[in-house]
C-alpha cells in the first residue's frame, strides 16, 4: 500500500516536475494556481518584459483584507540540472527514496514554496472566514537569472494595485545543518566591478614597439587584493572584496596583449554604503595606478545595499514557532549571498527562514521529507500565532 504524502511533499513533488529553469514557467506557476484559487485566493499571474532580457512570468495571490497584511516570498525557476546522466535521481521527476525528495530545486526553493503553500492552505481552511487582515504570495520566475522581470517589478505592481505589506518571510534555504539554525534578519550588500588596462599589442621580441598592459593591472589588482574594508560587527561578518576574474584572451607565448581586463565583487556590510564604497574603491585604485596608466573601471548596474531588519515582532514570532517545532533556538545570521530580500526589504520588513542549502545547486540536489513537513509546520505556527492574537 502506497503511503500517502503530506501536502507539503505533494507540492514540492510537483513543483519539481516541472522543469522550470530560469526563464521557463514550464507549468510550476500553474501548479500553484490550482491549489490557491480553489481554496479563495485571488491569483494574478503577470509577465514583465525588459529589452536584452528574457519575459518573465511571475505569480501574485492574495486572501482577505484589511490588515495586517502578511507576505510569504520566493522562486520557483531553478538552476540548470547539468549532466543529467550525473544524477543518482532524474532532476525533474521528485523522486521520493529512503526519506528524501530529489530533484533540481528541492532545497532552492521549491521546497520552501511548497510548505508556505501547504502551510497557508491549511490556516485558510481551519479559519473559513478568513485570516484576521490578509495573507499574499509574491512569486518569481526570476530569482535565478537577472531579477530584472521579477520580484522587483511584482512588487512596483502590487503597490500599483493599492497593496501595502506589513511583513514577509522569504523561502529561501537558510539553515547550514539542520532546519531551525538560523534565521536571516539581513543581508550583506553586493558590489561588481569590472577594471581594463590597455597597451599596445606586439611582438615579445620587439617590447619597445609594444606597451603591455598587464603589469599596470597587476598594480592595481594588488591595491584591492590588499585591503582591509573592516572587521565586522555584531550583526555582519567582515566585508571582502574577491577577485574573479582575469583575462588577456591570449593564446599565443610572443604575442604581448592589447589589453587585459578583470572582475571583482565585494560582499560587504552596514559600515558601507554602495556610494561610500565606490569612492573608497576609485581613490584606491587612482592612488595605486602608474603614471600614465590607462585604464577605467566600471560598476556594474545589479548590486545590492546591505540591510538589517529591526521589527522584533517578526523576528521573535518566527523564532518562537521554530522553537515550538524543532526545540531549537535559531541564530539571527546575515550571511550567506543575495537574495530577493533585497528588493523586499524597500517595502516592509522581511528575514528568511527555509530548509537546509547543503545541496542547492548542486547534483543530486534533495532534502528530507521531515524538514519538508517540520518546515510547513514552523510556517503554520507562525501564522497562528501572527494573525491570532
């Protein structure tokens, strides 16, 4: 006799059949749709478009009125799975195997979707006249790529459409070991910056004819290599600059480059600004540069300020539900990288709480049906306790 899943699993099961990478829908919006609209939600499903980017659709639902006005946050566009072949479980079929759910997306984020689904179904059917303000869904397609179509541009519409939010939870994998670690109250910022050094090209033999533009670059990338931005504070880990990427396009021994150009991104905290660092980092790199240098840098248009949500209502709320569900006492992190919190964070508080990453984007990627329906639990939890005073 086949074991019946939980809602939770159900979902994220099918969520992960749908081989949704970014840009492609392929169906997991609509999985959604047809679990929210029957039990009352409005659904909008709503593309953006954006010259040099792929359309992307996007997905927002709401039920009730009023407020307060709460918000769960995530993706359901995924990775690219890889070689398949490599693979112990097909990436897109959610395999269920000795206790764990495979497939691409399990743990970012379709796991985390699926149990604020099952999660927000449940309060809605044990509360038929629905919850005491309202409770939406903010859902992308664009978390993955170049979240220039996504949650940005869902959440400029939905304040075009008269909704204000007053909290969010955002899905992502947040837990480094096991679920009920960590809840993220913030997010260090993202800066990247791309320098050029440029020479004139010519003959190894013949150095006098030629300029070569690679020992300038090494200057200047020893600047940036050797700086210390800060060490940290309560709430941040030390920012960091790392460099990425450096590159002449040269495959030949006796030919010196014309030019040779290099990527860095730092990943840095409250003590920063985007402008303060930029200036930081110009000044730097005019100091370190040789006279007569030439060379430019450029940043790039998709960085991120650093943030840190102060509403402890939201915090010690989601704290005490997982808590009551895992016995365990979640730390307030701001590590990690980037997430759509980013955006989020201009419209109403948000921290992140979601399962445990150790296998996103990986092969093999999976999670334990436990911290599925745990995860889907500390969600309901939550919202008893947010909406029933």
């Amino acid at each position: 006799m086949t074991k019946q899943l939980s809602p939770a699993v159900s979902i994220c099961r099918d969520l992960i059949r749908c081989p949704s990478v970014t840009p492609a829908e392929a169906g997991a919006l609509k999985v959604l749709e047809d679990l929210l609209k029957p039990a009352g939600f409005e659904v909008h499903r709503v593309v953006f478009s954006e010259e040099g980017t792929p359309d992307v659709e996007n997905l927002f639902a709401t039920i009730g009125s009023g407020g307060p006005h709460f918000v769960f946050a995530g993706h359901t566009d995924v990775v690219p799975a890889g070689d398949e072949a490599a693979w112990t479980h097909a990436p897109f079929e959610g395999t269920i195997s000795d206790g764990m759910i495979h497939g691409r997306g399990t743990a970012d984020m379709k796991g985390g979707v699926a149990a604020f689904a099952a999660a927000a179904l449940a309060f809605v059917k044990a509360h038929p006249a629905g919850p005491q303000g309202r409770i939406s869904f903010l859902i992308t397609g664009d978390e993955e790529g170049p979240a220039v179509n996504g949650t940005a541009k869902l959440l400029q519409w939905a304040k075009d459409q008269g909704y204000t939010f007053d909290a969010c939870i955002v899905g992502e994998p947040t837990n480094p070991e096991q679920l009920g670690d960590a809840i993220k109250v913030g997010r260090r910022g993202s800066l990247s910056g791309a320098l050029q050094v440029r020479g004139t090209q010519g003959h190894v033999a013949y150095q006098h004819l030629a300029d070569n533009p690679i020992p300038g670059m090494l200057k200047l990338l020893g600047a940036l290599a050797s700086i210390e931005l800060d060490r940290g504070n309560e709430r941040f880990l030390p920012s960091n600059l790392e460099i990425t990427s450096v590159d002449v396009g040269n495959t030949a021994y006796n030919i010196i480059p014309a030019k040779v150009e290099a990527r860095f991104n730092v990943r840095f905290n409250d003590t920063w600004s985007l402008d303060s660092l930029k200036a930081y980092l110009e000044a730097l790199l005019k100091e370190a540069a040789p006279n007569g240098l030439d060379w430019t840098l450029e940043f790039k248009p998709d960085n991120s300020e650093s943030f840190l949500t102060h509403d402890e209502d939201l915090i010690a709320t989601l704290s005490a539900a997982v808590a009551t569900v895992t016995g365990r006492t979640p730390e307030l992190s701001t590590g990690g990288g980037t997430s759509d919190a980013r955006f989020i964070k201009n419209y109403c508080p948000v921290v992140e709480f979601g399962l445990v990453g150790q296998t996103m984007h990986k092969v093999d990627e999976q999670v334990a049906v436990a911290d599925l329906d745990q995860l889907s639990e500390i969600y309901l939890q939550f919202l008893k306790s947010y909406f029933i005073k």
